[in-house]
C-alpha cells in the first residue's frame, strides 16, 4: 500500500533479473524461454490460468478498475480500455491520466494484471482475462484529493454500473471497518445490476492489520494474499472473516503509465488476478449471475495448507483456482455466499425517525425570580474555550484524517525492471 522504492537501484536490477530468468519449469514452458517478462508471470501455470484459456479468454466482459487511473501509453493496454472517467476532479474526463503524487502508476499496474494484452505472441505482460475490456476510473486519494473521497467512490462505482461493467475491481482500503452511508446505496446499485465487485484485502506492510472498508462491506469478494508457495503473506496481505480467497500478492510484476515494467507486492495485485478470473467465469457461463460467479470462485478454490478452518481468516476459501472455477460443475446458489448488504442495512443502519406533531399548548405566565446574588465567575471545563477547542479537536481531525486516509496495495519494494530483451519483445 506505501511504496517503497530501495536505495540500491544496482543491487534490486540484478536481483530482478535474477529472480525473473529462474523461473519454474512449468512458467518457463508456458512462454518463450527469452521472455523473461511472460515466465515471470507464474500465477498464469499455477493457478490454472492458462488452463482456463482454453475455454475463454475473458471476450465480451468489462472490468472496471476503480483506481489512479489506467495509462494510455503502454502498448499492453492496445485495444484493451473500452472507456474511461475522472470522478476525484483532479484527472482527465477519459480516465487515462494517472493521478496522485506518489502511486500515480498503481491504476496501471492492477489493470495490466487483469487484463493486459502482452506485447506480441508468447511475449510481455499479459492479464489474467487478456480479451476483456477494461474501464479506467481515476480516483485521488489523500487530503489533497479535490473531492472527498467517500464521495469519489459512490461515483466511481455508479458510473461503471451504468457504462456495462459486469466486475468491479478495488484495489484499495480505508484501514477502518465502517464506511459511510452513501456506500451502501452505491453498492447495493451494483449487486442490483448484478455487478461483482472484487477488492483487495489490505496489507500488514501497509499498517492495514485487519480487513477495512470496502473489504468489509457484505457481498464483495474480498481477496487476501499468499507468497509463492502459497503461504500467506506476512506483508502482502492481512486477516479478517471477510476474506473470500486469497490470491498470490508477491513476486507480482505490472506495467506503469510509461510503458516500465515494476516487480511489486500486495494485495492490490491479487485482487486484479481474482478480478480477471471472474471475467473468464463470466465470459465462459453467461447465464450465471453475480452470486453463482462469485460462489463458483470460493467453492473451487484449493484448500490452503495452513488453514484452521474453511472459511479461514487469512485464506478465505482457499487459494483461488481458475481452471477449477471455469469448468467445475458447482451447484446454483439464490444468495451471495459472502453475505448481503441489503440484510445489514436494514438490520444495522438506524431508520429515520418520523417527527410526530406537537399538541398546541397554552401560554403560562412564570412570576418573576427574585435578584441573585453577585457571583464569581467559573469558567466550566467542559465548555469550549480556546485552548479545548485548538487541542480537544485535534485529536478528532487526526483520527479523521487517518481513517479517510486510503493505503493502496503496494507493501514490499517497488522495483523497476530494466531488461534486454524487453525493447526487442515490443
């Protein structure tokens, strides 16, 4: 969620290089060996990605990637961006300028891992879905963001409603449970239009110890992280009951709005994949709707091997499977498996309180009080004066300030990939 970049740019290139040139033995086979870019995408072999590619690729499915803002130089993203908007008021109306000062690329790198197109045959960055549209809805987060943030989302998640998104991915948290009331309308508009909506669980590395909002909202697929071993992450993920599956969150690699490739951690990378494989669930059953495509990733999903129980709350359901989740046979559900937000409104948010009319009273006439005696005057502590209302405040606007305070998902390093062979695959 913070990035941090390394001091030893010399040190992380070659560590880089290294770690994308050995790759497994199944990763080398699904990809020229002189693309190290394409082997380096491991997830594709492990989680049977490339296996689900034999039934659909994701055509005819649009993810929405609620973000920074999804680049418009990088040729991985040729054909791939059906449609854009800027709802923080600091982006550009299609969507495609990446905004923020700091993890301005991160827009870019979720959508390469959803929905990525390579840069040729068997070469460069390739999504999970790399035939599905993606829509770019740039959002600015922090205290200089133009608009307020809660207000950015309800928007952001209304207009992909609204301009055909069938999954939404969030690769973001607020690093606080509640969430405020004009969620709950944004986000039941999506499960009425039969959206799913696919966000990142947060990332201890990031100070997000416990899922947040809008990972603890009823009915979203809430995705947590494991390292290459499919183990959970330490850095790159957290804990929490919301959690629907988990999804590799280390040893990611993305591309930027210039066109650079970066190796980077978190969540916020595993939730795209997830997103991705619910564009192929999706694009391969069209009569599914949101909850059956949704339950169809939770129950085929792999038993985690440290998982106490099923759900756990650092696996989830286990260990996301998209061949599995393709072309298992998995009997229908009515309801959202991951809960319904409609119930917890109704059960959780106060009703408003009708005013009931007044009785018309008559006027009574109070005889005067006698005179007071004189006083000192005693000023009370609990009435604001100007030193409780510079301090007794001050406390409330930091808290305020943290909890709107959006982490994205980028824990560990960012590094800067700088490969040969990386000009000639263009």
């Amino acid at each position: 969620m913070i990035r941090r970049l390394l001091a030893a740019v010399a040190a992380v290139a070659v560590a880089v290089a290294t770690t994308l040139v050995v790759a497994g033995p199944a990763a080398a086979q699904a990809a020229p060996a002189d693309d190290p870019v394409r082997s380096a995408e491991y997830w594709l072999t492990d989680y049977g990605v490339e296996e689900a590619w034999e039934t659909t690729r994701g055509a005819g499915v649009k993810i929405a990637v609620i973000d920074t803002g999804i680049g418009r130089g990088p040729v991985e993203f040729d054909g791939a961006v059906a449609g854009g908007t800027d709802v923080s008021g600091a982006g550009s109306p299609d969507g495609r300028t990446p905004v923020g000062a700091v993890d301005k690329d991160h827009g870019s790198w979720v959508a390469s891992l959803a929905a990525g197109r390579g840069t040729g045959p068997g070469a460069g960055m390739i999504g999970v879905a790399p035939e599905a549209q993606l829509l770019s809805v740039s959002v600015a987060f922090g205290s200089s963001a133009p608009r307020p943030f809660s207000d950015q989302i309800a928007d952001a998640i209304r207009w992909s409603v609204d301009n055909g998104a069938d999954v939404i991915n969030m690769s973001l948290t607020t690093n606080v449970p509640d969430w405020p009331e004009s969620w709950d309308d944004a986000f039941l508009y999506a499960f009425e239009h039969d959206v799913v909506i696919v966000v990142a669980a947060g990332n201890r590395g990031s100070g997000t110890t416990r899922v947040g909002a809008p990972a603890t909202i009823p009915g979203v697929l809430t995705v947590g992280g494991v390292d290459r071993s499919g183990k959970a992450s330490v850095e790159a993920s957290t804990q929490g009951i919301t959690i629907g599956v988990t999804a590799p969150s280390e040893e990611l690699i993305g591309v930027s709005a210039d066109s650079t490739l970066v190796s980077w951690d978190g969540t916020s990378g595993a939730a795209p994949i997830v997103a991705g494989i619910a564009a192929l669930v999706r694009a391969a059953h069209p009569e599914l709707d949101a909850n059956n495509v949704i339950n169809r990733i939770i129950k085929t999903a792999r038993p985690a091997a440290g998982a106490k129980d099923v759900p756990d709350v650092l696996y989830g359901y286990g260990l996301v499977d998209a061949a599995a989740a393709v072309t298992a046979s998995i009997p229908s559900v009515t309801a959202n498996p991951m809960g319904s937000l409609e119930d917890w409104v109704r059960l959780y948010r106060r009703a408003p309180v009708a005013t009931l009319p007044e009785e018309p009273t008559a006027p009574v006439e109070v005889p005067p009080l006698p005179d007071a005696d004189p006083a000192t005057r005693v000023a009370s502590p609990l009435l604001p004066d100007r030193d409780t209302v510079i301090y007794g405040t001050l406390p409330l606007l930091l808290v305020t300030a943290t909890a709107i305070l959006v982490a994205l998902g980028v824990t560990a390093a960012v590094r800067r990939i700088r490969l040969a062979s990386r000009a000639p695959s263009r």
